[in-house]
C-alpha cells in the first residue's frame, strides 16, 4: 500500500515555461530556445495583424459610403478570432496546457447563424480587444526585449569579426567602446558567451509573463447564465440519445451473446436428459460445463463495462488502477487524492478514462500513456496524456463528445490537446463539494 502523500504548501507551479524557470538547470534545456521562439515569431505575426488591421479600418471607414466598406468592418470586427486562434497554437510553445476553446457551435446552419452567434458572444469581442493590443503594445515590447538581447550579445561576440575588418585599425563595438587591438575584442567576444546564457532568463520571464497574459484574455468567458443552460440543455439531450443508444447495445449485447450462449447450453443440457443411463454422458456434461462457463465470462464483462464493482468497492483510484492494468499500452498512474469522492464524480471521471484509454489504445499509436489526479481548488483534475501521433479531438460522432457531455452535467470542462505529431492530453476539471463530516456508517470507505 502507497504511503499517504504529505501535504503540500501550495498548488504546484504551472507546467511549461513557468516551471522549467524555477529549476537550476533551465538554461541547459529546450525552455530558453522555446521562449526565444515565442518572443521573436511574435514580430512578424504582429505586423502583419497590425497592417491588416489599419488597412481594414481605413478602407471599411473610406468606402462605408457607397455600402462595400459595411463588409471590411464586419472583417474588422471579427479579426480576432483568427489571430486568437494563431495565439492558442503558438502558446503550446511555452505553455502545453489545454486552452479551452472560446466559441460556442452556432444555434443554426450557413452563414447568417454563424455570424449572429459570433457577434452576440463575449468571446468576439475579447479577442478584437487582444488583436489590438498585440498589434499596437505587445509584439513592439517583445521586439525590444528580444532585439536588446540579440543587439548587446551580437554586438560584443561581432567585436573580432568588426576589428579584422577593418584593417585591425580600429573598432566601435555597441557604438560606446573603441577598440584598435584584439585582446579587447577577444575580451569582448567572451563578455559576449557569458551574457548570452544570462539573458535566457529575462527572456524567459517576459515569455512566460506573456503566455499567462494571453491565457488570461483568450480563455473562454462566462456568457451569463441563458448561455450556461442553453449548453446544459443542448449537452443533456445529447446524453438522453447516448444513454438510449447504450441501453440498445447492452440489450442487443445480452440478446446476441449471453443469451444464445445460455440457449446452447440448454439444448446441450436437454440432449444430455435424452440420452439412456447406459450411455456416458461425460463428453455432453463436459460441453455443457464449458458453455456456462464461457457465459459466465461473458455477463461478468458486461456487467464490468456497466458499472465496475472494483469503483463501488475501493474508490476512482482502484478503478483506475485496474483498468490501465488491462491497456494495451503501458500506462502509469499517478493519483493524489483526499479520500472517496462523491460517486457521481467517481463514475463520470471514471468511464472518461476509460473512454481516454481506449482512444489511447485504438487510433494513438502510443508507447506509453500516463493518467494522473489531484484535487486542486475545489476542482478534481484528471489528465491523461500520451505520446502518440495526436490529431484527437471532441468533435460530432466521437466518443469524446460524450465523455465532454456527462462531464459537463457535473458542471466541469473536458480540454483536449492533440496537435498532429502529440502528445495528446485530455484534462476533466470537475468541481468538488465543500468536505462534510465522515460518516461512520458509510460503507463505501
């Protein structure tokens, strides 16, 4: 049995950037490079939003006259959602963590639909406001802090380079240091190898202050309470449909397998009351014997794929546990949680990795998988990730859907990232209610 885990000062930092700051060994990693990346792809993407912003406000604003300028500033207005949806991609750069996405399905089919639901949600807008600030504050401030660096690092390693040629007469190196010998700028070059590993942590910083920047203005809004149960409505009908579907595969299941397998085993019985005392029985007996085994077998399978006695009887982890234990992939198991949960959150969580696993097991194409847990703010997380070829998503007809659809009548979000290539991660967030008094009488425990 695992030793209890010991509590804690505070929730780990976030994983990515954040993380890789705090450990000593940050400028020998990828982290660095990464952050740089982020920082210098920033400028171009920035300009280009900015160009195409301006030249859609002046000419939308010029022409909006003669009616075609109505069309450039519709353009205008939905230009966020686009660069949003470039900012989501880049932010795995430094920060892996799922975004959820912003923007509901829209009510109806064709064009109008989807434009009256993008310009009646929060979300439209938020993101017009990032495409602003990113095109007039934010990629010029990145553009700085990585052109400083490049800028005092190129200058001082450049020094021998400048010197030689110029004849070795003289030199100006960063404009406010002569030199007209190259000791100077050898020492100048070595000043240059020291600073650049230096500056890998400022630019780190103003990368990571960025991503939670970014994470902070393109996550999804709350739209009130009709869009809340607009989506609880739309969520639960889909879970009526998946639950009569489930119910007509358990009754066809029983009906083409158990059932037929009890049949035979009947008939085999009925001949062997048929056959005469004198003859032996012990090969009819012996089949027989094997059929009640196989539906045994097979009822003990589907009454585990309808509710798992191991999660009644031991709790989320058990389950868990047990299941990776039957994967095909090798999967480690990291949990940390505080005791029982409620059994609605057992169950929900639990048929979710399942649902996770089996994805992992059947269109993956994974070495290994990890499902980890923790209770962190009132909220259970769930995540399991692998390293598989990625492409995953929550999309109609998927499996997913219905995993996001039980989470989301608990009031929790099911995030999935998958960019081609992996790794893949599913994250289930699912609130916890507030700890009340043990009871002794509960058998669950």
């Amino acid at each position: 049995m695992p030793s209890p885990a010991a509590p804690s000062a505070g929730p780990p930092p976030a994983p990515g950037l954040g993380r890789a700051l705090r450990q000593p060994r940050y400028v020998r990693t990828a982290w660095p490079w990464r952050a740089t990346l982020y920082l210098v792809t920033s400028v171009p993407l920035g300009l280009v939003t900015l160009t195409a912003l301006l030249l859609l406000a002046v000419a939308g604003s010029a022409l909006t006259v003669i009616l075609i300028g109505i069309p450039l500033l519709l353009t205008l207005v939905l230009a966020g959602i686009p660069v949003a949806a470039l900012e989501r991609s880049r932010l795995r750069l430094v920060d892996p963590r799922p975004l959820a996405p912003a923007h509901r399905e829209p009510e109806g089919t064709g064009l109008p639909a989807w434009l009256r639901t993008r310009l009646q949600e929060r979300a439209t807008w938020r993101e017009l406001g990032y495409a602003l600030l990113f095109a007039l504050v934010l990629w010029p401030l990145e553009a700085l802090a990585v052109g400083t660096a490049l800028v005092v690092c190129g200058g001082l390693i450049a020094a021998p380079v400048m010197l030689a040629a110029s004849g070795g007469e003289e030199a100006r190196v960063l404009k406010i240091w002569l030199i007209d010998t190259y000791p100077p700028a050898f020492a100048a070059l070595l000043a240059g190898l020291v600073l650049l590993p230096l500056f890998a942590y400022p630019l780190g910083i103003v990368a990571a202050g960025r991503a939670a920047l970014t994470r902070q203005l393109l996550s999804a809004p709350d739209d009130g309470p009709d869009s809340r149960i607009r989506e609880l409505g739309l969520s639960r009908t889909r879970l009526v449909d998946a639950f009569e579907a489930e119910r007509r595969r358990i009754e066809r299941d029983l009906h083409d397998g158990a059932q037929q397998r009890l049949v035979a085993l009947s008939m085999t019985l009925g001949l062997a009351r048929l056959e005469g005392p004198a003859e032996p029985l012990a090969g009819l007996l012996a089949k027989a014997h094997e059929e009640a085994g196989a539906a045994l077998v097979e009822i003990r399978e589907l009454i585990r794929g309808i509710h798992p006695q191991v999660l009644t009887d031991r709790g989320l982890q058990a389950a868990v546990e047990d299941v990776a234990d039957r994967s095909p992939v090798p999967v480690d198991v990291d949990f940390d949680l505080p005791g029982r949960l409620p059994e609605t959150v057992e169950t929900a969580v639990y048929f979710a990795v399942c649902e996770a696993l089996a994805n992992v097991a059947k269109h993956s194409g994974a070495d290994r998988a990890r499902v980890s847990g923790r209770a962190e703010k009132g909220r259970l997380v769930v995540e399991v990730s692998d390293d598989g070829a990625g492409g995953a998503g929550t999309g109609s007809g998927t499996g997913l859907q219905g995993v996001a659809d039980r989470i989301s009548v608990l009031d929790g979000h099911l995030l999935v990232s998958s960019p081609p290539g992996g790794p893949t991660v599913f994250r289930l967030q699912v609130p916890l209610p507030p700890a009340a008094p043990a009871d002794p009488a509960d058998t669950r425990t």
